[in-house]
C-alpha cells in the first residue's frame, strides 16, 4: 500500500535535531517497506516556504529518493477536502477551538491520501481523524 506524506515529515526530516530527523526517517523506512511512498502537490507547495528548499532542491530531492509527487488532483479531491474543510470550520465555531486553525493545503492533503486509498504519515493524526475518520493514518 502506498504512503503519502504530510509537510510536517518532511519538515521533521530535515530537523536540525538528530532525534527528531531520526524518527522521521525510521517512519519513512517503515512505510517503505509497506509500499511506495508519495508527497501531493499542496505538500510540495507548502515545503518551497522552507527556509533552504528551492524548487531545485526538492524536485531533486524527491527524484533522488523515489518519491512520487501526484501532481493533479482530480475533481473529488478538491470536493472532499471542501467538504472536510467545511466541516472543520463549523466544528471550530461551534466549539470555540483554541487550536491551531488549519488551512485548505491540510484538507487537500487528506482528501488526497483518502481518495487514492493511501495511508497517510503524519505528525498530526487529530486533525486527519476528525476530517477523515476512514482514512489509514501512521502516526510518528
């Protein structure tokens, strides 16, 4: 079964701490020998605003390693991440959520993961449980 990766992975694998780099590519290795491992488009977005991630770098990065980058979201997609987005900010007024508000690239990401039937790797497995209840999540 294919792996995809969330932003905050990758952002842990570059880590200038060796503990938390460590754990991100202990994971990576684990979901690799599950299946291929892929990154969608909103990750590679949201990693360019890395300090030291040019588009260079990471299209190299990504090639080097294998790393499949799904570039085209299909129309389902984009309509279960609105909906999971939708949801979320009604969930987030209703509730008075002091958390961390989210932005559209997390749903894109899941919804990604979801309809493709990937798992998902993750730091973050509360906000993908709440938006997507049926979706495989590794959590790191």
């Amino acid at each position: 079964m294919t792996t995809s990766i969330d932003t905050n992975i990758m952002i842990a694998l570059w880590d200038r701490d060796p503990a938390v780099s460590a754990a991100a590519q202990f994971a990576l290795d684990a979901a690799l020998q599950h299946g291929g491992l892929a990154i969608s488009a909103p990750v590679f977005a949201e990693l360019m605003a890395a300090p030291g991630r040019s588009e260079a770098f990471l299209t190299s990065f990504f090639t080097d390693t294998g790393i499949a980058v799904e570039w085209n979201l299909q129309e389902a997609v984009w309509r279960t991440a609105g909906r999971a987005f939708q949801k979320y900010a009604a969930r987030r007024k209703g509730k008075r959520d002091p958390g961390p508000r989210r932005i559209l690239a997390d749903f894109l990401i899941g919804a990604h993961a979801a309809d493709r039937g990937y798992r998902l790797l993750t730091l973050d497995d509360r906000l993908y449980r709440a938006a997507f209840p049926d979706l495989a999540l590794v959590q790191v």
